[in-house]
C-alpha cells in the first residue's frame, strides 16, 4: 500500500463518511433548539481584521499572544484566521445596523475556527462550534434561556454526563475590588515570569492556568462571589432561580474563568467528565462591554459556543450510536444496459418524492450488485433485467427477509414509498 504524498496538517483531521454524517447531525441537533427559538442565522467570513481580536479577545489572553495564525495579505492588510465567534458576529451586528432595529437581536452561527494550540485528543487546530448570542439586553432571564437551550440540545442528543459549571465575575461595580485582593494574593506568590506579568496585566488570566502547581498555589485565592456588588449578586441569583425553575442542575464553580476578556457577570461551562482533561465540551457568559471595546455603543450581550468536534467525542464516551445517515433506503439493481437506463430514471424519481436511493454502477453482475445493495444499508433492493422491463413489472427484494414479489413498474415508486 503506498504512503499518500500529503496529509492533512498537524492538530487538523477530516471528515469522512460516516464520522462527516455524524458531525452533520451532530451540527443540527445543537442548533435545533435555537431555531425553535426564533434565533436568526448569521455568518461572518474565516478571517477578520487582526485587531478586532487582539482589542474584543484581549491582548493579554494565550489566544491573542500564542494560538492566533495571523498574516499578511498581499495587499498589506494584516489578518487572523477567527480563532472564536462572538467579535465577528458582534462586528456584523454594528456594520449591518442591526443593534438599530429591534432589541434584543438573537442570533446563531456555525462554522469553522482555528487556534494554534498543541493538538490533544479534544483540542485540534482546526475545529467546529455551533453559536448562539443575544444582544442588547441586560436581562439575566437571557443568560438563562441560553444556558437552558445548551442543556436541551445536549439532551436530545441522548447526552446524560455533561455538567453544567456556573459563576459570576462581576460587573465594573465589583471587579475593581476584586481585581486588588487577586493581585495582592498572587504576588506573594513565587510565579514564574510570564505568570507575574500577567498578574499586572490581568490577574483573572492566572486562574484558567491548568498547570497543577499554580493550581495548588490558588487553593486559598479570594473569590470574586466574595466582591459581587448587590446588583450583580441580586443578578446571577436570578440567573440560579430560573434554571432550577427550569429543571438545570447546575455547580456553583466560585473559580471558573474562561479564555477570553471580555467575559463580564454570568460565565458558565459545559463539561463531561468522559473526556479527561479537556472536558469542556461548550461554554460562553454575559460580554456588556465588549460593544464599547470594538467602537460601538452600549450594546450588552450574552452568548456561547458548543463545541461539535467535542459533543461527538462525549457521545462516544458514553457509548451512544453515531446519528447521522444510515444509508439509502432503497438499492436498484439493474442487468443490462436497457434496466441500467431505467434504473437511473427509478432512481431519480425516487429522490424528487424524499426517498433515499441509488443503483449499482459499471455494469455489475446480480452478485456484485447485490453486495452493492447489502453494503448500501438498504432497506429493499429493486432487480430488474430485460425481461422483467418487457413484461412491466420489477422484483422488489426485502433485504432483511430475502422475500420478493413482482411490482408493475407502473406503481413502483408509489409502492417504494409506501414500505418505508
């Protein structure tokens, strides 16, 4: 067998059949509950101006200062592959007009993106999210229908392990105070160099470090529900009344940051313990600054992204069947040149009334088409050779009970359709 010349990039995978029908399904379940929603579709290009991610992500963040791939256009314009959803889709918003219309805006989005990271099973370069924000509201009652949303999507997708993380880093009313106890805490600690520098810069930052000494180091780190001003405790604890309300258990997680800056009061994550640790299967929080950040007005939000490429994983830790298609409903098998003419018409007829078929190709015989069928998933196989087109009539084949009886070709796809 010969070595292929090329392979896909290092931290990247693709998608084939069935895994690529898998992730499809995968795709829609998790928009499904969006949809129902009155959500509205939103799609941004692969690539933006470097700046709107180094000014909405945060500059001091690891995705701005290491995962980013970033390059130059031959026109001179500087530019980054979207390594996350929200900037781009709040930078449409404003370019559009669309925060002039009606509040709030409630969009989702889904799409590729791409983060230069060290590749580990549930961490690749290149991955798909499923998105959803809603813009123009302060409500909590939004940050949990999102959360709720997230939950039933997980759900229909027979998921059973995925917790749902919850926490509150603020508003500007609390975060200052807090900020000081954080930084005060961390530099009587023995940090390595780039770890202090980020304690200056943004201290919220060493919290989402994962290297277990620094975790250890934190274990006695203030916590930002111990600085919640009243308007911000009285807001996430809505947030909790209403996802109870709603049957959403949750974990109260007082230490969960997550990657991004612009992240302000609710924050929560979507985790399954099945897939070690990069557990995080989606996750997202309330951003109400991050508008002014990008030059635009006052425009509060809240959003998340799930993660397809992990969703899937998860269902395979828990053992759950693959969705997507399992194959043509219907196989026509045709001997001859004449019943190979005829099958293709059957065939295409069948398609245009929403039957799922095909037919074997290259002029098999009845035993390699047969396979052809078997291999196809097909419920029934449809023979027919020259004679069978003479007399008008076709032999419908159960694959599953071998039993067979002639069809007028007359009434065929009306029969087809009426068995499956």
């Amino acid at each position: 067998m010969n070595t292929p010349e090329f392979r896909a990039p290092r931290g990247t995978f693709d998608l084939v059949p069935p895994r690529g029908e898998a992730m499809l399904a995968v795709r829609d379940a998790l928009a499904a509950p969006l949809r129902t929603a009155g959500y509205g579709y939103v799609e941004t290009p692969s690539f933006e101006e470097t700046t709107l991610f180094a000014r909405g992500v945060g500059e001091s963040t690891d995705i701005v200062t290491k995962e980013m791939y970033s390059f130059t256009t031959r026109g001179g314009d500087d530019v980054t592959l979207r390594p996350e959803g929200t900037a781009p889709v709040l930078r449409a918003v404003l370019e559009n007009g669309l925060h002039r219309g009606a509040l709030p805006v409630k969009l989702w989005y889904s799409g590729s993106y791409y983060r230069y990271e060290r590749p580990q099973k549930g961490r690749y370069r290149h991955f798909s999210q499923v998105g959803a924000e809603i813009l123009g509201t302060e409500d909590p009652a939004s940050d949990a229908e999102l959360i709720v949303l997230a939950v039933d999507a997980y759900r229909a997708l027979g998921l059973t392990g995925v917790r749902v993380l919850l926490n509150s880093l603020g508003s500007h009313e609390s975060r200052p105070a807090y900020r000081a106890a954080l930084q005060e805490f961390l530099r009587r600690l023995d940090l390595d160099d780039e770890t202090a520098r980020r304690v200056e810069i943004n201290p919220l930052r060493v919290l989402d470090d994962k290297r277990p000494e620094i975790q250890k180091a934190l274990t006695d780190a203030p916590v930002i529900t111990d600085f919640l001003s009243p308007s911000d405790r009285a807001h996430h604890a809505t947030v909790r009344s209403l996802l109870t309300a709603a049957g959403v258990a949750f974990e109260d997680d007082p230490r969960l940051v997550r990657g991004l800056d612009y992240y302000t009061r609710t924050l929560f994550e979507f985790v399954h313990d099945g897939l070690g640790s990069q557990s995080a299967v989606g996750g997202g929080g309330r951003y109400d600054g991050l508008s002014e950040l990008l030059g635009g007005p006052a425009l509060p939000g809240v959003g998340w992204a799930l993660g397809a490429d992990r969703t899937l994983l998860a269902m395979e830790a828990e053992g759950l069947p693959l969705p997507g298609a399992t194959g043509v409903q219907v196989f026509a098998v045709p001997l001859g040149e004449e019943a190979a003419a005829w099958a293709f018409s059957l065939v295409t007829s069948l398609r245009r009334e929403g039957v799922t078929a095909d037919f074997a190709t290259g002029g098999r015989g009845l035993k390699g088409a047969m396979k052809a069928a078997d291999r196809s998933g097909a419920k029934y196989a449809v023979v027919v050779g020259e004679r069978d087109l003479a007399e008008g009539v076709a032999q419908v084949k159960d694959l599953a009970t071998g039993e067979q009886q002639a069809v007028s070709v007359n009434g065929l796809v009306t029969h087809l359709k009426r068995l499956v």
